[in-house]
C-alpha cells in the first residue's frame, strides 16, 4: 500500500518537475456499482469526486494518478423473511492510469488502482484494501471540459475471511465493480 502511495507521489512529483506538460484538475460523476460474485447483489447507484493531473510523458501518451472519494457496495434482496438491505462501502481510491489520445478529443485509458477502506455499512469481515484494474475510455468537448467512462474490475476481495467461513472453504471472489460516468474540468 505504501509503494502504491509512494509511486503515485512520484509521479506527481516528476509533474511538479515537467509544469509546462503537467494539467490539474477535478473530477465528479455517478457510479453504478455492484459486488461480484454475489449472485443476489443488485446494483447501487453512488458517486465518486475527488481531482487528478495529467502528465504529458510522450506525444500523445499521458499518466494520470488520481484521488476519489468512491460511493461504491450492492443492493441485496432478502430471503428466508428478511427485509431487503444495502452494503455501502466508501473508499479513498488511487488509480494511476496510462492515458492515450487517438486524436485531439477522444482518449482510451488503462490502469490499477488501490482503494482505502474508509466506511462501511450492513457488511461483516470486510478487507480495509481493496485492488482493481480500470479500463476507460473519454471525450473533450474542449481544451478544460471533458467527459468519460470508466469500468472497474475488482481484483481483491472484498471480504475478510481468508477463503474459510465456519469450517467451509468458499471459492468465490466477491470483489468491487463499478461502471463510471464522470465528467472532469482541467485548470
């Protein structure tokens, strides 16, 4: 977690260093997340805010390490006479990401992410770290305002219980996935 950190500050500072190929900016938009594995998990409308800088590190290919605060968790249906309830989970999210614009206004991005624990709710065992991967895509309606897509494939789980529960071994990986709609303004 600390190397995560670590490398995403040293990136920003290698922006610091190029300020004429470095852009600042923030971010907001509407997650549509979900807990796979679960095979009675709805999906959770939440959002996700938080800023980001885009450093030029070749033509057209760019790093983009970035801070969001991240509504994410599922809806699940009650059986057996319980009422329905709802898992929130609200993470700290780095995704440092490689950027690529095929031309001058639509991108395709990529890249990992490590996200923070910092609130839960209807939720037992959960892990304080959660790791994904994101595959975007995004669109420049002008040189500051810009709009994009983005799915996040959890690669952790999100649970706690190091694959044993109650003398059972369980196979399935309950991870954090998340469509994003965001739309972004860059100073």
């Amino acid at each position: 977690m600390k190397k995560v950190i670590l490398c995403a500050i040293a990136i920003m500072a290698f922006g610091f260093a190029n300020a004429q190929k470095t852009r600042f900016g923030v971010k907001g938009g509407l997650n549509i997340a979900t807990i796979g594995g679960a095979d009675e998990s709805n999906a959770l409308v939440g959002f996700q805010l938080g800023g980001f800088a885009e450093i030029n590190i070749w033509k057209k290919l760019y790093i983009q390490p970035e801070l969001l605060f991240s509504a994410q968790g599922a809806k699940f249906d009650g059986y057996n006479g319980q009422r329905d309830y709802t898992v929130n989970l609200n993470y700290i999210n780095v995704p440092v990401l490689a950027k690529y614009y095929i031309t001058k206004q639509f991108s395709v991005e990529a890249g990992p992410q490590l996200g923070l624990l910092v609130s839960s709710k209807n939720i037992e065992d959960e892990k304080s770290v959660d790791v994904a991967f994101n595959l975007g895509a995004g669109y420049n309606f002008t040189d500051n305002f810009s709009v994009g897509i983005r799915y996040t494939i959890g690669l952790s789980n999100v649970y706690d219980y190091n694959d044993r529960y109650d003398g059972y071994y369980y196979d399935n990986r309950y991870t954090n996935n998340v469509l994003a709609l965001t739309a972004a303004y860059k100073f």
